[in-house]
C-alpha cells in the first residue's frame, strides 16, 4: 500500500492536554484511517500501543533539542513593547512550535488546544465529509459519506475558516496564546507563513479569548510571527471537518 505523508490536525472536543501524548495518539488514530487502513483493523488499543510506542521516541529527541530561544525570549518579555518588538523580530518554524507544545510541561505550562470552523454559508445543513484530503496536484479525495460534489468539496476547502487556539497557562495566572488559521499557514494573507500572539501583557481577558476566536469576524488581537512550514506540508492537508452549523 502506498503511504502518504499527512499534516493532520486532530478534530476531538476542546481539551486541556495534560501532555502531549493524548493528542498524539489521537493523531496516530488519524493517520491509520488516512492510510486506509480497513476500519476493523482500526481498534483504539492499536493506535494507543502505536502511538505511545512513537511518543516516547518522540519526546526523548523533542527533549535532547530543547525550546527554541526564539520563543524562550518571547515568552520571558517584561512589558506588551517588548513582546511585540520580539514577535517583529523572530521566525518560529514548525518544528519549533511542536517542540514547544510537548514540551511546556517541562516550564509548569498548561496547555490547552481549542478549535472552531465556519463553513460556507450555501453547504451549511448539507452532510460533510469527516475528513478531506487536499492534495497538491488540485485532487480532492473524502472519507465518509457526504452529498457534496468534487466542485463543492473544493469550495469548503477553499473558502471554510477554521482557528485553532494554542493556549498555554502558568500557576501563577500569567497566559501565552498562540492561534492561526489554516489560511494563515499557507500565507494566504499577510505576506508570509505565519501565526498571531498575544498575552495577558495585552490585558485582553483571559476568559473572553475563546468567545472571540469562534465569532465569524473574530477580533484580531496581538502581533503576527513569522511562521515556517514546508510548502509541501502547508498544501497537501489531510483536513477533519467540525460539523459546525455557524456561518456568517
């Protein structure tokens, strides 16, 4: 069987990650069914042995690289001047920002991912797909049942918003939150790859972070960073659908 190389971004309910194995397991759970793997073979046992097999690996080399400097400085500012002339001044790569998020356990950090999608207004109430695979020659390949068409299947793709959150918290109160876009790391807008931070340096409540990042026109807080992603990966997106019925 052929193997696909998948950026895959897991679709369950917000969730605090006390680590970063539950997600990662969950994402191995993901790359077993976009692999095409025949569903009896699909067992949650299986993807937990994989994915905790793969984890440890993982983490004893994320561990032996460290944290990027880059986000060392930012996330040490004193004052909202200096963490905004750091974002001004930094690239995160991909790698850097998966490294950080396995290990912030290792500063006392909480991390906590949070998603939410708007879908075309014309597809809402038609039935989605549960995942989506984009491919970098324009081809369109959809796991599970769905009434839309190739020609639909590129339009939700092409114009659904979909925002993750990255929230990362200290016992002390203080908060770090990254968040993106899909469109943000293809570089659609802006003029570059990149990801926006903010943090309670910008006195914007901590509790109203999450209300505002799942409105449609959501208000943009904090500095843009230069994000870095191979273009392969930015494109060819193995993409779960939430099944949300907002639009705008």
């Amino acid at each position: 069987m052929t193997k696909s190389k998948y950026l895959i971004f897991d679709t369950t309910k917000d969730t605090p990650y006390e680590n970063g194995l539950q997600i990662h397991i969950e994402s191995t759970f993901q790359i077993m069914v976009a692999s095409g793997f025949p569903d009896d073979e699909i067992t949650a046992q299986a993807a937990f042995e994989l994915g905790k097999k793969s984890w440890e690996k993982m983490y004893a080399e994320t561990k032996a690289k460290g944290i990027a400097s880059a986000i060392s400085s930012l996330l040490k500012a004193p004052s909202k001047k200096d963490a905004e002339r750091i974002c001004k001044a930094i690239e995160i790569t991909h790698e850097d920002f998966s490294n950080f998020i396995i290990l912030s356990e290792t500063l006392s950090l909480k991390h906590s991912l949070s998603k939410s999608e708007i879908i075309p207004a014309d597809l809402v109430g038609k039935k989605l797909p549960t995942l989506v695979h984009l491919k970098t020659n324009g081809e369109i390949h959809a796991e599970g049942d769905t009434e839309l068409s190739e020609g639909q299947l590129k339009h939700l793709m092409e114009n659904r918003k979909n925002m993750h959150v990255h929230i990362f918290d200290q016992p002390d109160g203080h908060w770090h939150c990254f968040y993106f876009t899909f469109s943000d790391l293809k570089g659609n807008h802006w003029h570059s790859q990149h990801l926006h931070y903010l943090s309670d340096l910008w006195t914007f409540p901590r509790d109203q972070l999450l209300a505002n990042f799942t409105q449609a026109r959501y208000k943009q807080i904090g500095e843009h960073i230069k994000y870095s992603m191979p273009q392969e990966e930015a494109r060819e997106l193995v993409v779960p659908i939430l099944q949300s019925e907002d639009h705008e």
